[in-house]
C-alpha cells in the first residue's frame, strides 16, 4: 500500500532540511532533491517499524496549507 506523507524543505545554512508534516521526520541534503530522497528513505524505514496507531496520521492526510507567521518583539 502507498502512504503519502507532505514534506516541507527549508535551508539550514549550506543544508536543506526535509521535515515530514503528518509524522515527525527530518531528513537533510545538499540540494532539496537530496533532501527529500533522504526523507523518503526515513518514511520507509518508519512505515517498516510503525505501530497501527502511528499509522492512524496517514489514513486521510490533508493538504497542508503552507504559509508563514512573523511575530514582532
């Protein structure tokens, strides 16, 4: 069975940094292509070993609605 898992990609200094949104994975890489191969080999692995209630965050994904917040202090 495929699972879909949404990813956002962000730069860390010379790194991109894949995070998965519905389970908690990171993955890192020198372009973000590098980056989400990695993190797609992390959800593979965490599919492998998850437990049926881990899995429950995957049943009906959404869209994630990506956007940004600034706070002023």
């Amino acid at each position: 069975m495929e699972r879909k898992l949404s990813a956002v990609v962000s730069k860390d200094g010379r790194y991109y940094v894949a995070r998965g949104v519905e389970v908690e994975l990171a993955s890192q890489g020198k372009t973000s292509q590098e980056a989400l191969k990695n993190l797609q080999e992390a959800f593979e692995l965490w599919l492998e070993h998850a437990e049926p209630d881990e899995l429950k965050a995957l049943t009906k994904p959404s869209k994630p609605i990506l956007s940004q917040v600034a706070a002023a202090v």
